[in-house]
C-alpha cells in the first residue's frame, strides 16, 4: 500500500512515497487501480502493516505422551501417502480416550498409530481398498469405530476391536452422527440418504429414507450436523433437515440454498458458526440459515474449469483451501514446474476476513489433528513430498525449504497522471534478505538486493518513466518493513 506524505497543493514536484501498510488487495483492473493497492501477493502474510514469511509445512511432528508434549518428528511407513484421517476412539481395557491417526499407503492399505504413543507403532489390520475410501466416525454397539467406504468396496470398519466388514451398512460418500441417528450418503447414480438408529442391528430396509425434492439439483454429495439441524449438500445446493414430534421420529426437509454453479464436495469444512464451501466461482460461507459469497481479492484468478481435486480444512478459526489457481505470470513455483492437480492454498481468516496466498505446494488432503492436548494442522501431498505428512507452521518455508515470496503493486503513476517522473531513492529496514525491482514503463527493470539488517538502508535508483510497477521478492524468512520511494515529478 502507499502512502503519500508532506505532499500539499503547493509542493507537487517532489514527494516520498512511504509503503505503510500491504493489506489493500484489489480485485479490479489496472486503469481503476490507485497506487495504495495491492496488485499480487503469495507466500507472505501482512503483519501490522510489515509483510512477513507466510505459512509452509515441515515433517509433522508428536509428543509421546499426553503429560510430555514435547513434540518428535518421525516418518509414516509410505512411499505414497493417499489419504489421512483422525479420529479419538475410546478404549474400553484401558478407561481412556485414546487418539489415532489413519493413513491409505501406495497399496490402498489403512495403517494407524495412536498419537501420543512412545513409538509410534504402525498397525497394520490387513485391511485394503480398491480406491481412496471416504471415512466417518460412528458408534456401533457402544464402540467407537471408523467406517470407510468406496463406490468400489465394501464398508469397513476400524476399532479396538480389529476390523470387521458391515455388509448390511451401504457404500457412502459421507457420514456423521446427528441427534440419535447415523446419517450416510449412499454411493450410486441414484445416491439417496439413509439412516441408522443407536444399534448396528437397526440398520435394514426399513431405516432408508429417500430425499424426495422436486427440483433437479444434482445428487447428495455430503452431511453436516450442525447446530440443530442437518444440512444436506447436493451438487448444486443445500437442503436442511429437521427432527421433530414424540423422540424425534420425524422429518421436515427444506431447500435453503440454490447454487448457479456446482459444489466442489471436498471444500465443505465445518468452523464455528459457519460451513465454508467453494464452488466454480468462488468461496461461500453459510450459517444455517444465509449464503454469502467471500470477496476474494484474487478471485480472477481462480482457474473454475479444471479445479476437480480441491482439498479443504477449518483449523484456528481460518478457512484453508487448496485448488488450482493459474496466476499467468510466466512463472514456475514449486509444483507448477511439473504435473499437479492444486498448486496454491487461499486461508482465509474469519475474524479479519483477510486472505493469504500460498503457491507452489500441491496438497492432496487436510487432516485436522485436534485433541485436548494439542492440536494441529497436517497435509499430504502429490509430487516429492508424496510420502510426507507434514504439519503447518509460520516461517514461509516447505520442509526446510524457504518458498518464494512475491508482493506486486500495480502500475502506478503516484497520482500524477501523464506526468514524467523520477524515482531517486529507495530506503527500507528489511530484516531478511530481499529484493526489490522497479519496473518503467518502457519496460526498463532494475533491480535492488538488500540485506538483513536492523537498520535503514538506502539505494539510489534513477528511474525515469509516467508510471512504476513496484515488486519485493525474498526467499528467507523474516519481515520486511514499510519502504519509502523518493519521487520527483519532472514535466
């Protein structure tokens, strides 16, 4: 963002230009454009007006205990990791709650290892898919189980009890326990919603019960309980549905939501008040009761045409959403330099309602970790991170490598329209390294390295031209702090 100051009506021929602050991001085009606006930024976030490594990943890791929660990095037994997912299941030898990660290996074989073990073990229960399962937690005869299931393979279900396949529980896209029933969407061209009461023994023929809506949006894709109700997402909807009369035995069923455009299923994520989604034109927040569609800055560049693998989590009151973005700026990042299906992640901050922009990391699915010891966020990954889970930090770096970061203003002509100008000076307090290049009209560019360092620094430059792309690039973590441009209007 840029600031002008000690500029008046009187003194027009020489100015400085302070960046004090980087947050404004506008989603217009350059000619609307002022020069306090932000025109690209990824891989930094804006800080008190500073920008500031954004958000990477390392090697996840875990305490060995819930009383020592020094965290250990250690590695799952993958060459390929395909899915993760976590669950607390209650062991009943023991009394206590114990907490598992599960993990779909190179074979499509689910593995699983209790958090706060010593070693880690990995189990192996033998028990392997044809395709990457959809799972969902359920209770069954008062034992917590993870169910999983495919359009190609049978439900199964994990617990302390080993595995065991439900014949009698359907194939589903999703699941989740609402009042005193299971709720799952049946795989199918046909998929319809069916339920099951406390008991696994409950679940027969008689238990379905089918969606009837007379408009035709699509097919039932997933389930949220959430507050009082269940919300049922369709390809291009959402339909609530409540319980009611004597034991909750009834239903009432109601379309709330009609969407243009179709759901992308794996954005759904449930955070507070709210449950977040994306679809080909952007991103939504819903409260049970209201749609609203969030004003991404960088909603242009959302590639809607080939985002078919889009992976979503709510983690620390943000919304993370990786998708394909085609930013065309000629660049390779990370990914971008071989074959990928996402190559950015947007979070998006519900408190703020900031936005940050990560790129060059291909992620394949979120898993939140969250017990009452800790919690986090983790990932999995395509490309050569493939048999990594990795957990969120701060430094801007992807296991121990530092991602490029980029902020771009517009073109900018400081007010002065038409008018030449020269850029004398440039001085910044960057506490990284950095560089910062100053593009002309002409297409002239010049470039200026600085240093890590607590103090100003100041650089002459020259440049000559009616308008100025600014851009701050760095590679290494640390903040970069408000520079301040020397500008002469010359004619």
């Amino acid at each position: 963002m840029f600031k002008k100051k000690n500029l008046t009506a009187k003194e027009t021929e020489k100015m400085t230009v302070r960046f004090s602050d980087f947050s404004s991001w506008e989603d217009i085009s350059d000619s609307k454009r002022k020069s306090t606006d932000t025109k690209e930024c990824y891989n930094f976030v804006i800080n008190r007006g500073d920008l500031e490594a954004g958000y990477g990943f390392k090697q996840l890791a875990l305490p060995n205990s819930t009383t020592d929660l020094t965290d250990y990095s250690f590695e799952v037994d993958a060459t390929e990791v395909f899915g993760i997912w976590m669950a607390p299941i209650y062991d009943s030898y023991s009394g206590q709650d114990k907490y598992y990660v599960f993990y779909l290996d190179e074979g499509k074989n689910v593995y699983f290892f209790n958090i706060f073990s010593s070693d880690k073990f990995m189990y192996d229960e033998d028990v392997q898919f044809n395709e990457i399962p959809y799972a969902a937690p359920f209770r069954i005869n008062g034992i917590d189980t993870l169910l999983f299931s495919s359009p190609s393979d049978q439900t199964v279900g994990l617990s302390t009890s080993g595995p065991q396949v439900y014949n009698n529980i359907p194939k589903f896209l999703s699941g989740c326990w609402h009042k005193n029933y299971f709720f799952l969407v049946t795989t199918g061209d046909q998929n319809g919603l069916v339920y099951s009461t406390e008991t696994i023994a409950n679940w027969n023929d008689n238990n379905k019960f089918d969606v009837e809506i007379p408009e035709v949006r699509g097919g039932l894709k997933a389930v949220i309980s959430f507050h009082d109700d269940l919300f049922i997402f369709r390809d291009y909807g959402i339909i609530k549905l409540s319980l009611y009369g004597s034991g909750e035995t009834k239903f009432d069923l109601q379309n709330v939501y009609y969407s243009a455009s179709y759901i992308y299923p794996s954005s759904i994520a449930k955070i507070g008040d709210y449950i977040m989604f994306a679809t080909q034109d952007g991103v939504y927040s819903f409260d049970g009761s209201n749609v609203k569609k969030v004003e991404l800055p960088f909603e242009k560049l959302l590639n809607s045409t080939r985002n078919t693998s889009v992976a979503a989590a709510c983690f620390e009151n943000k919304y993370f959403l990786a998708c394909k973005i085609d930013f065309d700026d000629g660049e390779e990042l990370g990914v971008e330099s071989g074959s990928f299906e996402n190559n950015a992640i947007i979070v998006y901050d519900l408190e703020n309602k900031a936005c940050t922009l990560m790129r060059g990391i291909d992620v394949r699915q979120f898993c939140v970790i969250n017990t009452p010891y800790l919690q986090k966020l983790c990932a999995i990954f395509r490309g050569d991170k493939k048999a990594k889970v990795g957990e969120l930090t701060c430094d801007g770096s992807f296991f121990g490598t530092q991602l490029k970061k980029v902020w771009r203003s517009p073109r900018t002509d400081f007010g002065f329209a038409g008018k030449l100008k020269r850029m004398m000076s440039v001085s910044v307090k960057p506490h990284t390294v950095c560089e910062i290049v100053i593009e002309t009209e002409e297409g002239e560019s010049i470039s200026i390295s600085c240093k890590d360092s607590e103090t100003t620094q100041r650089f002459l430059v020259n440049a000559l031209s009616k308008s100025f792309v600014i851009s701050i690039i760095s590679q290494s973590a640390g903040s970069i702090a408000c520079p301040e441009f020397e500008i002469k209007v010359v004619s």
